[in-house]
C-alpha cells in the first residue's frame, strides 16, 4: 500500500505561479550603444526563437519538476503486508513427579482407569501444545531430580521427553525440595518477572532437601511457583466381595507443603483427583500465565528517491536543451 507521510506539502503546488505574479517586470532600460552588426544579431535571434521557442512543452517540464520535487518532500511509502513477530513470552520449567508411586491407576476416563503418569503425558502434552512463545524445560524428579530438557522454543522436543518419560529413572522416592532447587538454579538468570515453575506430584517429600526452605529460596530469586497434586481421593475395586471404595489412594499426598509453596512463591496450588480435572488445573494456569498475543509489523520501504530522481533527470534534460541554442548560434556565426 502506497501512502504519504506529509500530503499537506502538495498545498505549495501553486507557489511557483504566485511567485511569478508578484514578481515585479524588470524595468526596460533604452539604447545606450550603437551596435553596427545589429542586423547579424537580429538575424541570429530569429534563427533561435525559430529552433527554440518557448512553448508549452518547456513550462510543462518546469511543472514536472516541480510536482515532482512535492512528491519526494512527501516522503511517498510503500507498507507491506503484515508480518508475525515472534515473541518472547515467560521462561516455564515442569517439574514432573516420576516416582513408582505415579503408576497408580486412579484416573478415571470414561468408566476405566488410566496411571497418573499416562494421564499427566496427555493433558501436560496438550498445555505444551499451547504455549506458544515461551521457552519451556522439562525437569523429571523422584528421588533424584535431573534437567530432560534445557528451555526452548522447540516445544515439540519437550513434548516427546515427556512422553518418553520412564517411571524409576530417577529413583522410588521423591525429592520435591531438589525438583524446586534445580528449577530456581535455571530460572534465576532468566528474565524478571517471568520466571514460572509449575510442579507437580502425587506424594510428599521423602528425600532431598527440604521443599519449604527451597520455596523460600525460589521467592527470593523472584520464581513463581504453581503446584498441582494428582491422584483420586477414592477407588472401586472389585474383589471376592464385589466392589467395594478402596482405601484414599492419594493418602500420602501432602497438600500443606503444596500449598505453602504456592503462597511463599506467589503461585496457586490446585488438586487434581481424574483428567479432566487435571485439564481445568491447566487451563487456569494458562489465565494465571497467558500466552503472548500474537503482534504483526507492516514492512516499510521510502520511496522518496524515485520522485527526487525524477526531478533531477528532468531538470538535466532541461537544462541540456538551453544549451543548444547556443551550437546554433556558433553555427550561423
């Protein structure tokens, strides 16, 4: 799209045309000499005035010139068309719970059970999918927590870590406090104000350090920490009795650590007891750390030369025509 950056410059158009009927006639002054040969310059002003008269065609190149001298003063631009920006949005480790205890089959999805671990690949999977524009890591955690993948903008490759994620690599207990200490040592030289840890377990911590004096660490390094606890509060089995509510599965889940972390932190804690419960938890958190809206930028390019160009080739031609006039003249002399 062509557009102009100051069209009001087109208002002095006129001006050369006011300039000429203010001017003043220059006053004619009479003969002072005799000139013998006057006849020869008679002559010679005839031959001119015969091969060079000053037609329209000169004035309508004086007004070209012009006109084109106003259009390279109103800086003529071409804008493109719009372009996606990338943009940067939070920096966002996952720290997931891989200890044994995640092999619990107490997700229920459409009548059956699913693991805890199979149920968080799928839902974490699709958060992932989401978070376009921010720099995602992955941290795994049981009894050793350990960095999967650094932070990146590849989400996808954070998206096949986790689902390659193998219960037991990283030991049958789980170590919460080391999970928080490992994401603040990635997330303390990254950028104010958008550093976010999101953790998630489904028991308490029984190794490491200590989750409490690690959530304090985190908020002084300005890291905002969300928990999630998964597992269901109760299950149908069926046995020689028939079916019957079995005993709270997620009993050693320790909600009050969850939740002081979350406060220390400046983050939420949330529950979450089947998948689609789960799906709500990341869905809030998405409101809590939106996305980055998508920003576009128009390409510009000034044009302002071609018009100045212009100007200068047409007043070369002129001024090369005033100067035949002048070969002729030698000519007839």
């Amino acid at each position: 799209m062509l557009s102009l950056d100051w069209p009001w410059v087109f208002l002095l158009t006129p001006l050369p045309l006011l300039v000429r009927w203010l001017s003043r006639p220059a006053e004619s002054l009479g003969s002072a000499l005799r000139v013998p040969f006057f006849q020869q310059l008679q002559r010679l002003q005839q031959v001119d005035s015969h091969a060079f008269p000053r037609t329209a065609w000169r004035g309508l190149l004086l007004a070209l010139i012009w006109l084109a001298l106003l259009l390279a003063a109103a800086r003529p631009t071409w804008t493109g068309e719009p372009i996606p920006l990338p943009q940067e949005g939070r920096d966002l480790m996952l720290a997931v719970d891989i200890s044994q205890s995640m092999a619990e089959p107490d997700m229920e999805v459409n009548g059956s059970f699913a693991s805890r671990i199979d149920a968080v690949k799928y839902v974490l999977s699709e958060f992932i999918e989401r978070r376009t524009g921010d720099r995602i890591g992955l941290i795994l955690f049981g009894e050793r927590s350990y960095l999967q993948t650094p932070l990146t903008f590849d989400r996808n490759s954070v998206q096949i870590q986790l689902i390659e994620a193998q219960l037991g690599f990283a030991g049958y207990a789980t170590a919460i406090g080391d999970a928080i200490g490992l994401g603040v040592k990635r997330l303390r030289d990254r950028e104010a104000g958008s550093r976010v840890l999101i953790l998630l377990t489904d028991g308490a911590n029984t190794a490491g350090s200590n989750p409490r004096e690690a959530a304090a660490i985190a908020a002084e390094a300005g890291v905002r920490i969300h928990t999630i606890g998964i597992g269901a509060e109760a299950r149908m089995v069926t046995d020689l009795f028939g079916q019957r509510r079995a005993v709270n599965p997620s009993a050693d889940l320790d909600e009050d650590s969850l939740q002081y972390i979350a406060d220390t932190t400046g983050g939420e804690y949330f529950r979450a007891r089947d998948p689609a419960e789960l799906a709500l938890v990341y869905q809030a958190i998405d409101q809590l750390e939106p996305v980055p809206e998508d920003v576009t930028y128009r390409p510009q390019r000034s044009l302002f030369h071609w018009p100045l160009g212009v100007a200068l080739l047409l007043s070369w031609l002129l001024t090369g025509l005033g100067l035949i006039p002048a070969s002729a003249a030698e000519r007839v002399a």
